[in-house]
C-alpha cells in the first residue's frame, strides 16, 4: 500500500521542483521508502511513498522502471500475482516478490487488458515512453482512490490524495464545486467522478484515464474501462446455496492473508467482522483484534460484550480503543486534513481513533466492509424486499430500533414519491434532477431491488472505501476488504437478491456460517456502531461545535445562510428532540462542522460549476 502524485503533459516539468513537497504531504501514505522519476523528455513525472507489505526490500521500490523505460508507480495489492506469475513460466526472472512487479511485467507484455485479469484493490499510473503515453487506472470496486485535475495547456495532474494535487500545483485558488456541496447538503455523500474541489475529481470505478502524445504540444484524453475477463457461467442464479457462499468467502478471506508484516482485524459486534477475524484467526494469520467503544456513551450501542465473544472464540487478542470528547475536539482539525472533504457518517472520528491505535501494533488490517451491501444488511434492503414482495409489515418487522425507524420513514417516502430514497436525506434542499435519480430506486418495480444494488456498488460503498482509504494510511495502515473483493462480488451479484437479502437482514451469510458466528452475535440486533455525538454535541463538546460554527463561512452564505446554522446549533444545545430527529439534526451539525472547517483549512473563494473533467468513453 502506498501513494503516488505525478504530473503528464507540457506543464510536467515546470512542476517538477514542487515534486518533493507533493511527496512530503503524502509520506504518511508510505513511511517505508520513497522515489522519483522524470521521464527523459521532462513530459512525464511522478513521486511515489512506499507502505512495504510484500517485496518489502529494495526489489520493490518504486516508481519501478523496466528495460524498456516503462515505468510503473501503483497503490494497492494484487491478492492473485503469484498465480499471475505462473502464466509467465520462465520467460521472466523475477527480482523479488512485490506485487508491482508482477504488475508492470503484466502491462508490459499484455497491455490495458492486464488490468482486468488482477484481482485485488489498486490504483496507480504506468507510463510507456515508447508509446508516449500515461495510463491511469483504478480497480473495478472502487477500493483505492486516484484523483485527476486538468490543466488548462493540457497537462494532467494525478495523485493518491488531494491534498498531493495542490502541493504540486502549488499556492492557488480553490474554489467550491456546486453540484457536489449540494448532494453533500442533501445526502452526505458526493457525486460520482466529482469531488468537492472543482476542477478535481476521483476516477470513477473501473475507469482507465489513457493520456496520449504526451511528449506533444497538447494530450490527448481518453477514458476506458477495465474489461473483466468472463469466467464460467453468466447467467442469473436463481438458487443461493450456503455451501458456495461459504466457499466464496473463505477463499476471499484466505487471498487476502498474503503479507510480509502483521496482519491484525477490526471487530465489532457485527456478523461481517466476525466471520473475516473468525476465519483469518483460525487460519493462524491473525492474532490482534481492535474494537472501538464510547465514553461517555450508551449501554445499548457498546459492542465490546459481543467482540470480547468473538475474540474468546478465536483466541484473538482483543485491544478496546476508547473515543472520548477530547479525541473530537483535539482531533477534529487533523481528521479533515487527512479526509482533505467533508464525507457521510460521524463515525469517521471512531474510525481514525481506533486506526490510529492499531497501527502502532500492525501494517495491514482486515475489515468486513462490503457486507451489508452484499447480502442485505441496510434498512433500506428490507424496505426494497418488503415492496417487491408486497409484505411492507414484514420488512418492519425484519428491523428493529433505529433501523425500524429508517424502514419505515423509507417506504413512507416510496407511498409519496413511488421512488424509495436510497440515502439519508440531510438538508431538504432542492436539487436538479440529475443528482436526485442517483440517490433514489427505479420506479419501476421489476427494477427496484436492481436499483438498490446498483446504488450500493457504484456510488454509496465506493465513497466510504475513499474514507477507509484516507483514514487508514494517515498512520500507514492498509485496509484489506475480504467481503469486497472481484470474484466473490461478481458472483454474489449473480445471485437472486430476494433469496440474497433473506427473511432477515443478512440472512444467506448467517446460514453460511451459522456454526463460526457465536450465538450472541447471530442473535444480537446490527446496532452499525452508533455515536453518541447528540448528546455530545449539547454537553462536552458544546462550546467547541458553538465557537467553530459561530464564524461561518461566507463562501457558503448564499447556499446555508449563518442565521440558519446558528439555529441549528442553538436548538440543538437547548434541548432533545425525539428519537431519530435528535440523531437528524446532530447529523446536520457534523456535516456543518465538516464544511466549517474544510473552509478553514483550504480557503475556498467561491462555488462554481462546470465540467470536473469527465472525458466520454
């Protein structure tokens, strides 16, 4: 795991002598090793920090050079590159036994089209001096991020993070851009393919950014995609069997064991984390658990009873990460210079808390993201199931607590609108169209469970794997996704989704592994690890969410006025509202707060809109 920033184009060379200060804002990424490369006619250069999980000596040093001058600088890990080179036979010596470079063996003799034959979570660019061309890439699932920003003499400039961006560009104007700050109000979360930066925006998923003439007056520039190689049967499956389940997730769990340095797991209470640290501590990898708890904080949503469970079960090591207020207010700032833009969920804090700590002991962790979107474990899942099969009272019934409340306001809002909203609404602001029908179900009912699993996989899971990927390596930490992962997800997706989301959340991976799952856990509600930021919001951290929200942001004036925000944070400090409209409105001041202080830190003059740089395939 590493993180790469570089530049292709006539503007390149210009830039290189900010090319070490870009290196030094992603060290964090890579605290093992570092390199540079500057192409021989100055069109193409990139830096790159190294996280050493396999190849950890010199052998896998990058950017990573051939004999023929390609040159490969990528983030990530291909879990299949031990089999990949076997394919080769003996028509390669292989140096060492790092991943990269198997990978720029792989491109070097098969193209773009090795992309699509890797199996694992990467993103990176290659260049081929002899094509004159730079190849940018990331993987299907969107696992590992890579951001682009266009130049206006046709220069492209590329990195692992932001923040890298504008350190090689060097001090500029930043500016806001609309359509994403919108969706962001309106959903916490941002459109696909844009960031909140204008003129910055993350490759989509599977996409393949190919700069061409490089070394010309002006590039050109193309996206492709990464065309996975079909493999046995295509056709829908009808039956979901346990059995194959199961087989797919303990091969998955076992690919991802491939590591030089130690391996640990997050667990919480939940069925996904226990089957991954299950499964990887009986395999003898995988001895330290981390789990993060509240304090002060509710009985109710404390895990660590059913961790401590698990981690008994499995002989793990169980390290219980407490997050308290001062973590939030001390923190807060350093966590969004990591995030570098506001994202869904509070518990991105608990997340950066509990890595933090974990990677004082290990170098890669294993975590069961992927889960619930997989087999059904949202809310909004039993709402879809409940409508295609008729049965509203049973998708209530299925769910119980705040999800109740969610299913319920959900298919309240399908009566209304014949559309079921995918995601939160945060701020009931207007948005254009175009936005709206990404976050909400076809009205056709043929299409609606289709519908949920395309919004999962393509927008909602690829922007919490951005904030896994940027809290994880601000300590140099690599996030492996077992229930994530090329093979295992193709042929889930395969698969019946009313058989998939079962007659409960989860239901199918429960009967896969219902003698691994202890019996407090299969019997435990999800609680999806809940913060107490409400309460903590009117009491410890008070003053500090009243003085970082009392200056708002005039940038924002036109969009969220201030007497608006202050508000907000007034009624909130007051008093307590009912239930799920109390934990509503603190979820308006944390996405406030989050934009609050992205502004304080990157300055931001104004909103504007336009084209982020998309290119039609």
């Amino acid at each position: 795991m590493c993180g790469l920033i570089g530049a292709a184009g006539p503007g390149a060379s210009a830039l290189a002598s900010r090319l070490d200060d870009a290196i030094d804002s992603i060290r964090h990424r890579g605290p093992d090793d570092s390199g540079c490369h500057l192409s021989r006619n100055r069109r193409f250069i990139v830096g790159h920090v190294r996280l050493a999980i396999l190849g950890v000596g010199p052998t896998g040093r990058q950017p990573m050079i051939d004999a023929q001058d390609r040159v490969l600088a990528y983030n990530g890990e291909i879990y299949n590159h031990r089999s990949l080179r076997r394919d080769f036979g003996s028509s390669v010596k292989w140096s060492g036994s790092s991943d990269s470079e198997t990978l720029l063996s792989l491109l070097g003799s098969e193209g773009l089209k090795a992309l699509g034959s890797c199996e694992g979570m990467f993103a990176g660019a290659y260049f081929d001096h002899e094509r004159d061309e730079v190849v940018l890439f990331r993987d299907t699932l969107g696992i590992k991020p890579l951001f682009v920003r266009f130049e206006p003499d046709g220069t492209v400039i590329f990195g692992s993070e932001i923040d890298a961006l504008m350190a090689l560009v060097g001090p500029s104007v930043c500016s806001v851009d609309g359509a994403s700050l919108q969706c962001l109000l309106g959903y916490q979360n941002l459109p696909p393919g844009r960031s909140l930066f204008a003129g910055v925006r993350p490759l989509l998923p599977g996409e393949v950014l190919r700069v061409g003439n490089v070394s010309g007056p002006r590039p050109w520039v193309r996206s492709e995609w990464i065309d996975r190689p079909i493999v046995g049967n295509t056709d829908p499956v009808g039956v979901c069997d346990p059995t194959t389940v199961r087989g797919l997730v303990e091969r998955s769990v076992e690919s991802h064991l491939l590591s030089e340095r130690p391996i640990g797991a997050y667990l919480s209470g939940g069925i996904d984390s226990t089957i991954v640290a299950g499964l990887a501590a009986r395999s003898g990898a995988c001895v330290e658990a981390f789990t993060g708890y509240f304090e002060p904080g509710s009985a109710e949503d404390d895990e660590r009873d059913l961790a401590r469970t698990t981690a008994r079960r499995f002989g793990l090591n169980l390290n219980e990460v407490v997050i308290r207020p001062d973590h939030l207010i001390s923190r807060f700032d350093d966590l969004m210079r990591h995030l570098a833009e506001p994202r869904m969920g509070t518990g991105t804090m608990a997340q950066f808390v509990v890595a933090s700590e974990a990677a004082g002991q290990i170098k890669v962790v294993l975590a069961g993201h992927g889960g619930d979107e997989l087999f059904g474990g949202y809310p909004i899942h039993q709402s879809a199931l409940g409508i295609a099969q008729g049965r509203w009272l049973a998708a209530i019934r299925r769910t119980s607590g705040r999800r109740r409340a969610v299913t319920i306001w959900a298919l309240l809002r399908y009566l209304r609108r014949r559309r079921l909203p995918l995601a939160p609404v945060i701020f009931g602001i207007d948005m254009p169209k175009s936005v709206s029908t990404l976050f909400e179900s076809s009205q056709n009912e043929e299409e609606l469970l289709a519908s949920v699993d395309r919004y999962y996989r393509s927008i909602y899971l690829p922007g919490l794997l951005e904030v896994e990927d940027r809290i994880s390596m601000a300590f140099g930490l690599e996030t492996r996704l077992p229930l994530w992962t090329q093979p295992l997800v193709e042929e889930i997706f395969r698969m019946d989704p009313v058989a998939r989301f079962g007659d409960r959340p989860k239901g199918l991976l429960r009967s896969a592994f219902d003698d691994l799952l202890p019996d407090d856990v299969k019997n435990a509600p999800k609680r999806g690890f809940p913060t107490p930021f409400a309460a903590w919001f009117r009491g410890p951290c008070r003053e500090f969410i009243r003085e970082r929200l009392e200056e708002w942001p005039e940038v924002f004036e036109e969009v969220i006025p201030a007497k608006y925000v202050h508000r907000i944070v007034s009624g909130h400090i007051k008093g307590r509202l009912p239930g799920p409209f109390d934990e509503l409105r603190a979820n308006r001041i944390w996405v406030l707060l989050q934009l609050a202080t992205w502004a304080r830190i990157f300055r931001p003059d104004a909103i504007v809109e336009g084209d982020p740089g998309i290119v039609d395939p």
